[in-house]
C-alpha cells in the first residue's frame, strides 16, 4: 500500500509540471496553422470567457489578417471549463498565421 502511494504521488507531481497536450493544445494549434497555410485556407480564431477576441492579434498586426475569415468554433463563456486552454489554442494559431503573413514579401 505504503507504494502506491509514493507511485500515485509522483504521478501527480510528474502532471503538475507537464504542459497540457492535447485537442486545444498550442502545439496542436500549430499543427493545424501550418496545415491551413499549406492549403490557403488560413481564419483567424476568436476565444474568450465574457467576450471573445482575436487573441494573439495586436492592433498593428490587423492589416495582415483583416482578409481572414474568423472561425468561433472554440469553447467560449465563463462558464465553460475548456476556455483558458482554448483561448492558448487560438493565441498559438493566430501567432503562427501572422508570422507566416509577416514572412511573405508583400507584406
């Protein structure tokens, strides 16, 4: 008994310091952003818990993707328990959709 006790300890300890990986992950969402540049479908995603945004968006990035259509497919509202790893999911693939617009010669 004594050891699984120590085994169920570390376990939880080992989850406490590992990233979360997993459907709304922000290495999910460059996978995806690198799927969607390769076919030229790129969108922007909207996140958030009282009201969503173009997370990962700065005011002086909105000319790059201001083209884009928004996608509001990710869990938003306060009350829904997958918004913070959602808004981290849309941060991550906005971020990478704009360094890809940033990258391109004419932009």
């Amino acid at each position: 008994m004594k050891h699984l006790a120590i085994l169920l300890a570390t376990l939880c300890a080992s989850c406490a310091s590992t990233p979360f990986v997993g459907r709304y992950s922000p290495q999910a969402a460059e996978r995806e952003a690198r799927r969607d540049i390769a076919s030229d479908h790129m969108k922007i995603y909207l996140a958030g818990g009282r009201g969503a945004s173009e997370v990962g968006v700065t005011p002086g990035d909105h000319h790059l993707v201001e083209h884009l259509p928004r996608d509001r497919s990710l869990p938003m509202g306060c009350t829904d328990p997958h918004v913070s790893e959602a808004v981290d999911y849309a941060q991550a693939y906005n971020r990478a959709i704009i360094r890809h617009l940033r990258s391109r010669p004419n932009a």
